[in-house]
C-alpha cells in the first residue's frame, strides 16, 4: 500500500472512533500545552532580558576583578591556607584577591579601555539630612554612569554621564524612611536639601609620644578617649534626585551615591592605614572605541583580570530563565510520558477491536510492514493531534491572557511573557508524533505479527 | 493451472495432533469452476487457505503456472495475493464503517495500483454488482444480499485469475444466493477466472465443471459435470452419476 493511502486509512479509522482518539490525543495535547507554554516563557523571558540590558547597560560595559571567585560567590576555604596579604574575608569565610591601586593603574594604561574606574564601598558613621539632628547610617557608593537609573524625584544625567560632585543620589525608599522618620513631609522635599555625611579615620597605634602628651595634658581622660577614637571629618552633598526600582530598571544601587572623585576620597580617607587601603574589589571600565568588549574580556583574562561583560550577565539571567523553562518543561515531560501508555493501551484495544480487519487487509495480500505502518501512523496521528490541540489552545490562552500578565508583573507595555513563535511550535508537534509512533511501535508489531487465518476465524 | 500435490496439514502438538488435510492431490484448469464440498470440519476452508498461500501446510506443494507458491518467500506470495488472487468470504468481512467506495478500493489500494486507476476500476466493480447507486454509502447500512455483492466487487475489482469464495451464499436466502452465483459464474464465464467455491450447497456445486469432495481431510471423490448439463439450470437434467446419494 502507498504511504499516502496508508496515512488515509489510518486517519479514517481514527475518526471512526472519535472519543476514543480524542481521549488518548488529550493526555499528549497536557504535555503539549506545558512545553508550548514552556517554550513560549523562555522565549518572553530571553527577550524581555535583551531589552532590558540592552536599554540599561552600556554594552562596552567591563566589570573587572582580580579573583574570579568573585563571580563564582568564591570557594569557601576552610583549612590552613596561605596568607595573602591583598585578600579580605568576607562574612562567608570566603577569601577573595582584590585589586590594587597598581593593578588600577595597570588598567588605566591600557589603550583598549577606558573610563577605568574602581568599585568603592564604604561605611559611613552616620548621616544627617539639614535641619534634623536625627542620625541615620547606610552604604555610600559611586553613582555608576555605565547603568541606566530612573528617577521618582529630581533629575538624572543621562546615561553615560556623572552626577556633579556636590551631588547625591539616593533610592526613593531612602527618602520614605526619612518621611516616616518625621524629618521631612513629602519624599520629594529632600531634592535640593542638604545631607552631610560623617565618616571616621580608623584609630591608629597610638605613638610613645602621643601617649606621653596626653598623659601629661590637663583632661588626661579626654585626651586618650580623643586618641583612640579616631578622627572623624564632616562633608556635606545636595540631594539632586531619588532612584526609583522599575522592573525595566535591571541593577538598582540600593545605597546613597555620589560623585567617583567624592567616593574615592572619603574611601581614603577611612581606609588610610589600614590594610584596605586603595584596595578594590572590582573595577569598572568600558572597552575603548570600536574594540569589542568579548574581545577585551580575553586580553584581560591573560593579564590576569578575570572580567565581566554586560553579554555575561545576559548569559546569567539567561541561566536562570533556562532552569525555570526547564522546571516547567520537565511537568510537560512528565504528562507526555503518561500519555505513552495512553496510546500503548488504545492502540493495542485498536488492534484487538480490528483483527478482522487487520486478516482481511493480510489476506488482500498486504505485507506485514505495511499492516505495521498503519499502526503507526495512527499514533503519530494521535500525537499530531495532541500537539497540535495543547499547542493550540497553549497559544490562544497565552496570547489572550499575555495583557493580564503583563499589567500583574508590571512588565511594561509592549513587553509580553509569552511569545510564541511557529517554527519551535512546529518541531514540538512533529516531536510528539514521533513519540506517539514510537509508543504505538508495540501494537503495531502485534497488528503486524498476527496470523490472517486465526483473525478471520474471529466474528 | 492450479496443481495441488500430496498436501498434508496437521494442527496441533504431538499428543493432539489433528491432521486436517492429508495427502491432497488434484489439478484445476485455467478458468474453469471448482465446488469445493464436504462436511463441516472436514477441511475445506484449511484446503482453500493453503491454496491461496494464507497457510502454509507441512507437505507438498502447490503450483500455480508452474511455481510452488510454498517456497515463495512471504512478500512474494503477499504480492501473488494481491495481484492475482481474490477472497469472498463467507462473512463477508465488509469494513462496516466504510464507504462502498472504499471497500472496493482497499484491494486496488494494496496492489498498490495508482490513485487515478482505481476510480474506474472501483466504479465497473460496483456497477457489475449494480451496487453503482451506493457508491458514498456506509458499508453498514447495507442489507446481507447488498453486503455480500459489495464483497463480490472488493473481490473482482482487480480482475484476478482465481477467485476463492468461502460458501458465498451460505448467509442469504435462495433468491439472493442465486443472483450473487450467477454474479459469479458470469464473471468466471466473461473473464476466464479460476473460479474456487467452498460449499455446503449441492445446487450450487452443480453449477461448477468440478466437484471436490472432502471428508477427514482426505479427497473422498472428483467429479466433472458434462458441459450441457452445466449450461442448463434445469434440475431434471443435473442429475450425474455417482451423485445419487445427495439425491432423495
Ligand atoms: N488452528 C487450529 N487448531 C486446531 N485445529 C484446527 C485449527 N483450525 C482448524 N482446525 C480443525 O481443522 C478441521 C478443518 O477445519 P476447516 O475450518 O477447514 O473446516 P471446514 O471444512 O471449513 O468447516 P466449515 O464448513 O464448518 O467451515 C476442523 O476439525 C477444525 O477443528
Ligand atoms: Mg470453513
């Protein structure tokens, strides 16, 4: 028989017992809506990850450490281990190499960067907001131009460019503190106040010398509490604007920022002396002219500076939708794996219901194969229609809930979660049939093996 | 030609085992009709499966125009089958759910005869059985006579050199029985096809040149009805010798 008039009959005998085709298709169209709907997420999810480092990081965009444990979140070392004299200890027990100010000049040289700037975190004493005398404390780091920020209040440089350096920048959520702290009324009052931050010289190994002195002075007591306090220095900023956190908006600082040139000061400044002087966990800096930031990622990986690049961290958030889509695929997986023994049973009931028919074709002279092939292709036409049903129905739900999702997530207009696209649609069904033909491999052997004579016998 | 020699076939293992057809020996020649008699459980339909290549007996040999269709390998003997054989089957073994159309096309369809043949073929098929007025219906909708010349389209369309039919009337009253035999012997008359009847009917064995008849697997006798008296449906004249048991 020829495979089209094969695929006829097989297609006629399935709708001759529709139900019971429609049942079996449904178990494969479950799995077929997980992995639509799978599929169309991962899809929604890459994408939406594009436009959101492509509208929020400079792609020539360079985060350089020293450790590529940094990246890794480091290995924590537990045993007896050499001394470094550049490696702080995290919390976690974790030892990470930081960069020198050596390394950042080394950086600097280089002709293909640019913008070469190091990470400076610091820890500030306190902070007052002018005409308040209530302290608060929080991180203090450089406002980072490589990294589109949208503000709530006040305004922002565009991207790519620096806030003065009399300026501060702070989160939205700063400023609600501050109103529920009764030192301002409305969140957006703070733009244009003043805030002075207070940071502290580390206390020193005092001198004999020192000692001496202030042993010798009128207020002994008071002289050594002044000795080994520490000297603290006062520097005051203008609020400029409030950070907001978006969904758009991919890393938000949440701490008070300001100018490079501040930051590194007041760094130094509470710092000097101590083994963290002008050391840096990272740097950032953005790949020169038209030099490609992969390019610049594997010169620095020689000159031993394990590096970043705004396609790494697509590629990371790209992992994580991955595992997610994978999660939700394995659930698809798992219904198609229990719609296999739907079509084993079916079609060996097929087989069972149609041995009359299956001797009668055997004894018009149909070779086995082809009584096989008839089998087979019905499950793949079950399959097909499995898929083709989930697939459907996946796209229809999908694309008609798409707005609700988008208005809950707050993804932004324009921005869907689901994007389903024909072609990965397509090879899921031919997928499916080839499942379902592999599933109805045994019935049809046993359609194919059985003897003509003995199913003619059967009324 | 058909040559049935020393045919032997046991069913069975060896402390049951039954032997169903023994040592059978006779020849047909081409075109002519062959009643197949004997009672129930004697072997006929096991005789007619082992000639048509469906079962495969132990011993000796059938050959058709010269070739033992024993020792063809499957697919050959499936295509022989599908080319040059046909089956009517005593329970008719119409496909219920399917068109007239479609069941007449299924052996075209396994001959593997292309599409734009079939239409024509299928249409004389059902004309010659003046089924042409049911083309689109549902084979289950048709009576028991209606159904069983629909099986005599399914076994001519493809214009085969032998026949089987397996008590072809056996399921219908006289009048039907005689329209489909004379469906049979006009179609064996026309085209010159072997024409192999297994039957219970000695009305209807008459009509054929030869008479086989079987008992326990052996052939008990053959006979061959003188040409005249086949041409007549006259009873008075049908009356051969050595028939006389079957007549009261
Ligand atoms: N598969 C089998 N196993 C055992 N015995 C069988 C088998 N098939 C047929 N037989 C036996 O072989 C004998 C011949 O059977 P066959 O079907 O040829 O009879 P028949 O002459 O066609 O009878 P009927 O007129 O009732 O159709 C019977 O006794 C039957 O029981
Ligand atoms: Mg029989």
């Amino acid at each position: 028989m020829k495979r089209r008039d094969i695929i006829r009959r097989a297609g006629r005998s399935l709708r001759q017992a529709k139900t019971r085709t429609l049942l079996t298709s449904f178990a494969i169209a479950v799995g077929a809506f997980t992995l639509t709907v799978s599929l169309a997420a991962g899809e929604g999810s890459r994408q939406y990850a594009n436009k959101l480092i492509g509208s929020n990081i400079n792609p020539q965009a360079l985060f350089i450490v020293k450790d590529k444990n940094f990246f890794g979140g480091g290995q924590s070392q537990s045993g007896l281990r050499d001394y470094d004299p550049n490696a702080t200890t995290n919390r976690a027990g974790v030892a990470i190499k930081q960069l020198t100010q050596d390394d950042v000049t080394k950086l600097q040289k280089r002709s293909d960067l640019t913008d070469v700037q190091p990470l400076y975190q610091l820890t500030i004493k306190y902070l007052v907001v002018a005409g308040s005398d209530k302290k608060f404390t929080a991180d203090v780091s450089r406002y980072d131009d490589t990294v589109r920020n949208e503000s709530s209040s006040g305004s922002l440089p565009p991207l790519g460019q620096q806030i003065g350096d009399d300026e501060l920048v702070m989160p939205q959520s700063f400023a609600d503190t501050l109103v529920s702290e009764n030192v301002i009324k409305n969140s957006a009052d703070i733009i244009g106040k003043k805030i002075t931050l207070t940071v502290t010289k580390p206390s020193q190994q005092p001198t004999d010398a020192q000692i001496k002195q202030a042993l010798t002075s009128k207020n002994p007591t008071a002289a050594i509490a002044q000795l080994t306090n520490g000297v603290s220095k006062d520097v005051s900023f203008v609020v400029s604007a409030l950070t907001k956190q978006s969904s758009t908006n991919l890393s938000f600082t949440s701490a008070v920022q300001i100018a490079p040139s501040q930051a590194q000061q007041l760094f130094d400044y509470t710092t000097l002396g101590t083994s963290n002087y002008q050391k840096y966990a990272a740097v950032t800096a953005l790949a020169s002219g038209s030099n490609k930031p992969e390019d610049v990622k594997a010169a620095l990986a020689q000159a031993g500076y394990p590096s970043q690049t705004a396609h790494d961290l697509q590629n990371l958030l790209f992992t994580i939708v991955n595992i997610l889509q994978g999660i939700v695929a394995g659930f698809g997986v798992l219904a198609l794996f229990a719609s296999v023994f739907g079509i084993i049973n079916t079609q060996y009931i097929s087989v069972l219901e149609r041995t009359q028919q299956i001797g009668l074709m055997k004894a018009l002279g149909m070779p086995n194969k082809d009584v096989a092939k008839l089998f087979r292709y019905e499950a793949a036409w079950i399959g097909f229609l499995g898929g083709v049903i989930g697939s459907g129905v996946a796209w229809g739900v999908g694309t008609a809930l798409n707005p609700v999702i988008t208005d809950k997530l707050s993804l932004g207009t324009g921005n869907s979660l689901l994007i389903f696209q024909p072609l990965p649609v397509i090879i899921l069904i031919v997928v499916l049939m080839l499942i379902a033909v592999v599933a109805g491999y045994l019935p049809a052997r046993k359609a194919a093996k059985l003897d003509p004579i003995e199913a003619l016998r059967t009324e | 030609m058909i040559e049935v020699r020393s045919v032997s076939k046991t069913y069975g293992k060896k402390s049951n085992v039954f032997v169903a057809l023994d040592d059978v020996s006779f020849e047909i020649p081409d075109g002519a009709s062959i009643a197949i008699l004997g009672k129930s459980g004697s072997g006929k339909s096991t005789l007619m499966h082992a000639m048509s290549g469906l079962d495969r007996p132990e011993k000796g040999q059938i050959v058709v125009d010269g070739e033992d269709i024993l020792k063809l390998k499957r697919k050959a003997v499936d295509h022989f089958r599908a080319t040059e054989m046909s089956f009517i089957f005593q329970s008719f073994f119409v496909q219920a759910n399917e068109t007239c159309y479609d069941n007449v096309s299924l052996p075209l369809e396994i001959a593997r005869v292309p599409k734009r043949e079939r239409k024509e073929k299928v249409l004389r098929a059902l004309k010659a059985v003046e089924l042409d007025d049911k083309i689109k219906s549902k084979a289950r909708n048709l009576s028991g006579g209606q159904k069983q010349r629909l099986a005599i389209a399914r076994a001519i369309v493809n214009q085969p050199k032998i026949l089987f039919a397996d008590e072809p009337t056996g399921n219908l009253d006289s009048t039907t029985g005689e329209t489909i035999e004379n469906l049979l012997f006009a179609y064996n008359k026309k085209f010159g096809t072997t024409l192999i009847i297994v039957t219970h009917d000695d009305d209807l064995a008459e009509k054929c040149d030869i008479q086989i008849r079987i008992k326990d697997g052996k052939i008990e006798s053959t006979t061959k009805s003188k040409p005249s008296q086949k041409a007549t449906k006259d009873g008075a004249h049908k009356v051969p010798l050595g028939h006389h048991r079957r007549i009261q």
